[in-house]
C-alpha cells in the first residue's frame, strides 16, 4: 500500500512556525499526527472529518483535544495539503 504524501506550502509552513513558537509543547503530537496521516489519514485516532459551509471541501482532523489541522484531502493523487493549524475556533475562522 502506498503512502499518502503531505504537500507543505509556503504560507501553511509560515502559519506552523508562527503557531509552535507559541506551542512548543504540542510538537511531539503533530509530528505523531504527520507520520500518521501519512500512513493512513483516516486512522480514527485523528479523527477525520469533512467541513461544511464555507469551508466545505477542507477536512478537519484532531491533533490533540484542542488543537486542529485542517487539511486539503486529494484522494486520487495520494496527497494531503495541510491548510491551518490551531485551536477548534482558529481553524474554522
């Protein structure tokens, strides 16, 4: 089985360092979540799930209780494009 492959853009890489020099502590669990998105994005510990409304499209999956990466999900090509990063009422802005 292949691996899906996370795409990191500029502006979402921008968006993360801003966020983990705010959050150092939640590091360890993205990067747990990253490695494990691309292994399996529907794994249901990062529980995954379509958005809605304007932000239909987009998937929301959970990196802590807390904390939101909300990503951009291409089935077909095996890719996952990371959009935002940060608490359940950051993300959904």
């Amino acid at each position: 089985m292949d691996n899906y492959k996370i795409i990191f853009t500029e502006s979402y890489v921008r968006r993360a360092r801003k966020f983990f020099r705010k959050h150092p502590d939640i590091l360890p669990q993205y990067e747990k979540c990253l490695q494990l998105m691309e292994l399996n994005p529907f794994h249901p510990s990062l529980r995954l799930h379509p958005l809605h409304g304007k932000l239909k499209g987009v998937f929301s999956l959970s990196i802590t209780l807390h904390y939101r990466l909300t990503i951009e999900l291409l089935i077909n090509g095996k890719e996952i494009v990371p959009i935002h990063i940060g608490t359940h009422d950051e993300v959904y802005l």
